[in-house]
C-alpha cells in the first residue's frame, strides 16, 4: 500500500480478555486489539481505537459514521442497519446456544480494508487465536482487584471451556471430514465434490432425506477473470468461502464445486433456506459492487428440496446448478427446483445430448453476419456464426445451445467446425474469383490457450485453397497470467502460417494499451459496450482514445454492435475502419451472403 489509511475502530471497552480498555496504558488491550495491531504491521494500514475509555461508545460512532469497525459484538443486530458485514473472531457456547464475537464492518469502511482484513482473519486459524487467548489471560492488569482478578479468571475459564469444547468438536469434525487432500478445494481450503458426495452418503439418508435442501450458490467467474485477472478471482472465491462459513451450521454440508458453492441444509422449508441463502448472496454482490474493479459477478442460487427418491447426488447437483444459472441468466435471485422447471432442464439435457449427432449430420449451419468499410460502406468481410438446425425443435440460436456446451466442455469442438465451414467458404469464394473478401472465426479463450491449438488449426486450414492472410482468428482481450506465455506462442505461429489475428470484446476489460505490444496481432474489435456510451462525452473521448492508439501501433479497428446511424457517423469521425451491426446486416445463411458477395463483387472477378 502506498498510501496508509487510517480506520477507526468503536471498541468494547469490558470484554475482558477479548478486548477491554486498561486505564493503566489508557489503550486497548487482548486479543481482538493485539490482531488489529498485527495486521496493521502486515498491511500498513493504520488502525486506531476512537476515543478509547471506560465507556462503551460503539452505538453512538456507528450511528454517526465516525468509526470503520464496531469490535467485540456478542450480539450485532442492533447495528444492521450501518453496518455491510462481518467478520466472526471467536465462536463459544453459552447454556447449549453458540455465541459469535465478531467485528462488523460500517458503511464508511474502504472496501479494499474489508476484503483484506477479512482475509486476514481467515488466514488467522482459531487454535493460534484461542492462543493468544489464554496468554491475555495470564497478563491480568496490575491494577485489578482480587475480587476483579478471580471473577475475570473464573470468565476466561469458562469462556476458555466453552471455546475448547467448540474448537476441538469442530477440529475433530473438519479433520475427519478433510482427512484426505483430494478431498479438499485448493483455492478455498473448502471441502470439494468428493467431500460432498461422501458425506451425502453419510448424513443423507430415507428417513431425513426429504429434509434437506441442495442451496447451490452460482458465482460467474468467467466475467470477472476477463475483466481483472485468475488472481482476483480467487480472492473472490476466498472471500465467498469466508461468508458461506459465517452462515453454516454444524448439522449443514458445505463444498466448493465447479461454477460455485453447495450448501446441503437441514432446512425442511423452502421459505427458511430462501431466507437464509438471501443475505449470503447480497454480501457476494456487494463485494463486486465495491471492489476496485467493479463487476457484477452474476451471482444467484438455485434451490433443490430433495424428495424421497433422491438418492443419486450427481442428478440433485445438476438441477440444482441448472436453476442457479437460469436465475443468473434471467436477472433473479434465485429459482426453487420445481416439478415445472425441472423438466425444462430435462429438455435441455435431451437437447445436451443431441450435440454429438448433430456434428455428425452437420446439423449446425454457417451463418455470416457482414463487416463494411467506413468509407464507403461496400462488404469487406463477414464473421462466423452458428445456427443448429435441430430435426425436432426446428432453429436453434446460438443461445440455445452453446452454454450447453461450456457445460460439457467441448465448445471448443463447435470453434473448430466454424472454422472448417469459414475456411469451405473461402475456398468456394476463391474458385469464383473473389480474393478481397475475409472472414473472422471466434474462439473461446480456453482453446486458444491450448498447446494443440496450432497443430490442429493447420491441419484444418491445409485442407482448403485460399488466401491465408482472409482468414482472422478472434481472441478475448484478457487473456489469465497462467495462459499469456502459451497464447503468444499461438498467436506467432498462426501468423507465421500466413492467418491474421485480432483482440475481440477490446475494452470490456483493463488489459493496458502497453500489454498490445507483447501480441504481433493485426486488429481490434472494440467491444459493443463501447459503441452503447459512445454518445455521452466521456464515452467518445474513450472511444477515440482507442482507435488513435491502436492506429499509431498499426492495427485495423473494428467495431460491432452498431445499430443506430448516429453512432455509425461517430465512428467514421474517430477514425473506425470496419463496422458490423444491425444497422446494416443482420446475420444470413451461407448460401444467402454467397450470392450477395458475388454480386458486390462481380466487377473484380476476372
């Protein structure tokens, strides 16, 4: 950091050993303070107790926004309404009923201090923090009274007790549960699938089945790696496993699973897991809302009450999961698993397993969707698109059925049967005479980062007689570290097999004009969220910062997503090179964009 911030912190002056205020020193002393402290040295923020005394000011600071942190807080609900979240410190027990001593974070907190000390503490493990707990107790004040000394000691003892009893309960548990590391998630320290499906089969059975409800959390990381980087991300998912283990109770079953987080509650309501799984979801947006990078992390939940019959996880996992992603994409909260929408997931899933045979039966067709030059207007090139014709359930978009298959993991397959068919395309142009005319083939950032990747697009492109340099390859603009090496391998032997490559959705991200330079690319194609706000002054000063730094280092600049005639005049004026958009061609089949090329084209054919 390098710039220290000062926090303020509204302290509990009489929770003796966990923080109390000695007048000896006049400071703050135990452990909640002595933590502070450390993470004050580790991250140079500069923690400070506000007008620290023998009286308790917290409700008063909170109220007035003078103070970041409300410390020592058995019981928190009086401050909801100004504070954002919490961090738990110390989990006891008291007459049978678990008691959370926490430190909560205020409205005015910096959001970069909640992430971090948040992190801190769950770095921090209860055994060295029970610790230091019983060295507070041993540094009893000089100035207290027998009477206060051996009442404080008989507190600390019974606290000491209660603590023991939870931490060793809880140790037990998490180890037998963790006992083997392949059970265990690497980014999180989370329990993963095989945790989950072993203690399903464990704690799940006919006569508590009915029960339990699956609350699978969906967080949309893809979004937030391409607009920051691998490393956020996991701080991101870091952070959700520190929210999820503030909310569980013993009797629940928490994992980490690709595409999110799986809660198996003992709930027997769906009404009480919507309202335990709300707030857990409002603190994962608001970390993306407040994060120096804002981004919406597409977070939602999907929620399966088991049914007596439920005796396959994987089946409950997967319609779990599918409600969760349907929310997300419909902009809810949440979706309950219903007989209803459990069996639009079964036509989906039919429709999942129908992709191998359309591949075979080349049911996917080429749509193309053109690219004019800026000057004149005319058909310079057209993009790749694709369209399934399915035998059954007649034209299927894009939307149908390529997040069908992200799931499988063979989107990668669809990326190289569009190139085939692009490359089948300029073979048929160039037969007839047309050398002017390219097409660009998108790729998921995963197969462009993949060390087969050249070898199996030459073997593709050798098949067919074209121009090479018609052909561009369009990749993500941020590209996570672990990829960078491997991608600008790629990109260079692409190029010197004689195929263009360009940065597609440039500008959605915060990848640096500088970091343009370590990829030979040819060209940009500037995000549509660019050409939406282009009309407002910042938007177009933005605008036509882009296209004059990547003209001075040589590339072509292409737009898409224009549709309005306004914005078609503004790019010309900035300087745009290509434009593609609504505004002049909607996407068309193959054999339909043949004829109309070779009709723009008919003067140059010899």
């Amino acid at each position: 950091m390098n710039e220290e911030i000062i926090i303020y912190v509204a302290g509990n002056p009489s929770l003796y050993p966990i923080e109390y205020y000695d007048p000896e020193s006049e400071s703050y002393q135990g452990v909640i303070p002595e933590l502070l402290r450390r993470f004050s040295e580790q991250t140079g923020y500069d923690v400070r107790y506000y007008q620290a005394g023998e009286e308790d000011r917290r409700a008063d600071l909170a109220e007035h926004q003078q103070v970041d942190l409300i410390s020592g807080c058995p019981d928190y609900e009086e401050y909801d309404h100004v504070i954002t979240q919490s961090v738990t410190v110390y989990e006891t027990a008291v007459d049978g009923q678990e008691i959370d001593y926490r430190i909560l974070f205020t409205d005015v907190a910096p959001p970069s201090f909640v992430s971090e000390l948040t992190e801190f503490f769950w770095n921090t493990g209860q055994p060295e923090r029970t610790g230091m707990l019983l060295k507070a107790a041993g540094e009893m004040p000089a100035d207290h009274r027998p009477w206060t000394v051996i009442a404080a000691l008989s507190a600390v003892v019974a606290v000491l007790a209660a603590l023991l009893v939870v931490i060793i309960f809880r140790y037990r548990k998490r180890l037998k549960s963790l006992e083997d590391n392949r059970e265990t998630d690497s980014v999180t320290g989370l329990g993963n699938i095989d945790y989950l499906e072993r203690n399903y089969k464990t704690h799940v059975n006919d006569k508590n089945r009915i029960l339990y409800h699956l609350i699978y959390f969906y967080l949309e990381t893809a979004r937030m790696e391409r607009i920051g980087s691998h490393d956020e991300m996991n701080e991101f998912l870091k952070y959700t496993a520190v929210v999820m283990n503030e909310h569980i109770a013993d009797t629940d079953i928490l994992a980490r699973v690709e595409g999110g987080f799986v809660v198996m509650k003992l709930s027997g309501e769906v009404e009480k897991s919507v309202q335990w799984a709300m707030p857990i979801l409002e603190r994962i947006r608001n970390f993306s809302r407040h994060y120096s990078k804002p981004f919406d992390s597409g977070a939602a939940v999907g929620i399966y009450p088991l049914k007596a019959e439920d005796w396959d996880l994987n089946d409950v996992l997967f319609n779990a999961g599918e409600c969760a992603r349907a929310a997300c994409r419909e902009g809810e909260d949440y979706k309950i698993c219903t007989d209803e929408v459990i069996g639009v997931i079964s036509e989906e899933r039919r429709l999942q397993k129908d992709i191998g045979k359309a591949f075979e039966k080349e049911e996917f067709k080429l749509y193309i969707q053109f690219y004019v030059d800026t000057r004149n207007y005319q058909i310079v090139g057209g993009e790749s698109l694709s369209r399934w014709e399915h035998p059954e359930k007649g034209f299927l978009m894009p939307g149908r059925f390529v997040s069908l298959m992200e799931r499988q993991g063979i989107v990668a397959q669809l990326d190289y049967y569009c190139m085939e068919k692009s490359c089948q395309f300029l073979e048929e142009l160039h037969t007839q005479g047309v050398d002017h005319f390219f097409m660009s083939c998108n790729f998921s950032r995963k197969t462009f980062a993949d060390e087969n990747f050249t070898a199996r697009c030459r073997e593709i492109i050798g098949k067919f007689q074209f121009p090479r340099e018609l052909l561009i390859l369009e990749m993500t603009e941020s590209i996570s570290v672990k990829d960078i090496a491997q991608v600008r391998r790629n990109v260079i032997e692409m190029k010197e097999f004689g195929v263009r490559v360009i940065l597609d959705d440039f500008g959605e991200g915060f990848t640096s004009f500088y970091d343009l330079q370590d990829y030979p690319i040819d060209g940009l194609k500037l995000d549509k969220s660019l050409i939406d706000h282009m009309e407002t002054d910042k938007g177009r000063a933005i605008l036509n910062s882009m296209i004059q730094v990547g003209h001075k280092l040589g590339l072509t600049i292409l737009a898409e997503g224009v549709e309005l005639e306004n914005q078609v005049r503004i790019l010309k004026e900035c300087g745009c090179d290509v434009i593609q958009g609504f505004h002049f061609h909607h996407p068309i089949p193959s054999q339909d964009a043949r004829k109309k090329i070779l009709e723009q084209f008919s003067d140059r054919i010899e």
